[in-house]
C-alpha cells in the first residue's frame, strides 16, 4: 500500500512540475467558461414541441396541421391539461408547448383576434427564442391566408413565455457544454498522454515489473486526473453561481454523482486511447479529433441535435457528452431528480462500463 501510496504522490510531483499540464488542467476552465459566456444563434429544424389545445375546433386544428407539415416542428403529443406542461418539459424530449385558448375560432371570428401562448424550454435560450419566432411566423403567414378579401382582419396574438431561463441568458447554455469539455479534456486527453509518456520513454515496462500490480500500475496514473477533475467541476459550477448567477436547481449530490460517472467514463475513453498509441503526440491527436470535436459538434453543445442530419444524429447516440449535458441542464436548469433522468444515468453508466471492460481487455492484450 506504501508503495502505490508513493506511485500516486509522485503523479502528483510530475503533474505539478509541468507549467504546461497546469494550464490545461487549471487555465483552460476559467478561460473557457468566461469566453463562451456569449450568445450563438443557430437554425432549427424537426423540433419536438407538445399542443395544448383547449378548444378543439377546426381552426385549431387547421393551425396544427400548418405547423406540423413545416419543416421546423414534429409534434411529439397532445396534453389536456396545463398542470402537464412541467412535466412534459422535464423529460427533456420537448423544447415547446403551444396553448391554444379556449373558444379559439369563435373568438377570432366573433372579436376577431385569439390568443396562442407559446411555451419554450430557455435552457437554450437560442433555440427557445427561435422557436417563438418560427411558430409566430406561421401564425402570421395562417393570417394572411385567411385575411384575403376580407375587410376586417383576423388577428391571433402569440404570447411567448420562457420557462428555466426566462432572461435567454446563454451562459446556462454554455456552462454545462464547456464543463463537459474541460472534464472530457482533463480525463481522457491528460490521462491518455500521462499513460503513453510511460511507454514512450520506456519507464512502463520498468513499472510493470516492479512490486506495483498492473491495475494498480492504471489506478496510480489515473487517480490523480479523478482528483484534478473533481475540482475543475466545483470551480466550473462556483464559476457560473457566483459570476454568471446561474441557478442551480436541482440536488447538488447527484450533480457530483453524475459528473463522477461521467469523469470516469472519460477516464477509460483515455485509458483505450493510450493502449493503442505509441507516441503522446498520437494520443493528443486521437484524442482531440475523436473525443474534442464530437463533443463540441455532436452532443448538442451548441447545435441542436434535432436539426443534424439523421446519420450525425444516430451517431451522437454513442458519444457520451450528449447524455451528460442532458442530464447537467435537467439538474442544474430545471432541478429535475432521479426520475426523469434514469435512462439517460443508465446509458452513461453502460457506455462507461463498456470503456472500462475494453480497455482492460486491450491494456492485457498489450501486456502479452
């Protein structure tokens, strides 16, 4: 025990003794997380948005049938009641809720105006806000259809409403995308490096041949980063309390619990990564062009998932960041609980038990 004691005290030293592993593990975050406190304006298309409509009349459902033939929504369900709204918001599926009034046709013909509350998700306040904007240009377009000829135009008022970040901050957008990246960055890419510096310079084999196990050998090097990422996560959410007043919900135990997981899995992602590199600078490259920028491009960091084509959007099934900043919004934006984000644990939680089992497999195979 003394002897892994030292091992992993002495990862430490050689961290420390790095100025360049210090920027990365301790710059980068801050650095990061204050530049994209900033708004990105992205597209949607083929949004998941639910009906709430109160009066069931032909006008309404002419309404309906117009926003769901366009190519920016798919109607996932009808609610009946708005007691339903929250909780079809919490299982993270649907970005919006339109509320039609109740005697919405009778209304528009009778005092010629009606009423539809727009209802969006402002954990993305971009898409939130294009949202509003595509549904009331639809509605728009409905009006001048129907008001050809007509001396006294109709008029139906959208009224939106942002749930979860009712100011469009996009920093609750950014904050759990880059605390994605800095903890993928940390884990994977530092302890790919760390594991393949070992073997390049020849000192793994001297390892593996001390009193040292192997898996203790693994342990050793990988602990550290556990540590230093555990850290990077509190100073990220600190970060964004403190300076971006960002709220955060939900049960700060599962927060940890889950970014745990997460670092974990991002651990045995860099582990495989190092079994099969000879060299640190193949580790970095793997590492950034095969775990970097799906991350930023595929999890739904900046882009949304919804409006990729279907290909990327199956493959971003299998990346790991994406199920990770689902669950980081549901907890932090929208305090969701265990309950609602169970698949999505589970699916990170396989994923990271698969890296694992590969990588024990691959690292005894480059043992033999």
């Amino acid at each position: 025990m003394k002897l892994f004691i030292g091992f992993v005290t002495k990862e430490f030293y050689h961290i420390f003794r790095d100025k360049r592993s210090l920027f990365i593990l301790f710059g980068m975050p801050i650095v990061q997380i204050l530049l994209f406190g900033f708004a990105i304006t992205n597209e949607i298309n083929n949004v998941d948005i639910a009906i709430l409509d109160h009066s069931k009349d032909a006008t309404t459902k002419e309404i309906i049938n117009k926003i769901s033939t366009s190519k920016y929504f798919s109607i996932k369900q009808h609610i009946e009641r708005e007691a339903d709204i929250e909780t079809v918001f919490k299982k993270g599926k649907v970005k919006a809720v339109l509320n039609f009034e109740k005697d919405f046709s009778k209304n528009l013909i009778k005092d010629y105006q009606a009423t539809v509350q727009i209802i969006s998700d402002a954990t993305d306040p971009n898409t939130a806000n294009t949202i509003s904007n595509y549904v009331s240009s639809i509605l728009q377009n409905y009006l001048q259809e129907q008001n050809k000829g007509i001396k006294i135009n109709y008029v139906i008022i959208s009224q939106p409403r942002m749930v979860y970040n009712p100011e469009l901050k996009s920093v609750y957008m950014f904050v759990p995308g880059v605390m994605t990246i800095i903890l993928m960055l940390v884990s994977a890419m530092m302890t790919s490096i760390s594991i393949t510096r070992e073997k390049e310079l020849g000192t793994m084999e001297i390892l593996l041949v001390s009193p040292i196990k192997p898996f203790q050998v693994i342990i050793g090097k990988v602990f550290p980063y556990i540590f230093l990422s555990i850290i990077n996560a509190i100073v990220i959410v600190l970060l964004s309390i403190f300076i971006f007043k960002m709220p955060v919900q939900g049960s700060l135990f599962l927060l940890g619990v889950e970014s745990v997981l997460f670092i974990i899995s991002a651990l045995a992602l860099g582990i495989l990564i190092s079994t099969i590199s000879a060299t640190q600078q193949t580790a970095m490259m793997i590492s950034l062009m095969g775990l970097m920028l799906p991350v930023i491009l595929l999890s739904g960091f900046i882009f949304p998932i919804s409006s990729m084509p279907v290909p990327l959007q199956i493959i971003s099934n299998v990346i790991p960041a994406k199920w990770f900043i689902i669950i980081l919004k549901g907890i932090m934006l929208k305090g969701v609980g265990l309950q609602f984000i169970w698949k999505e644990t589970l699916i990170l939680f396989g994923m990271t038990f698969f890296f694992i089992v590969l990588s024990v497999k691959k690292y005894k195979i480059r043992l033999e």
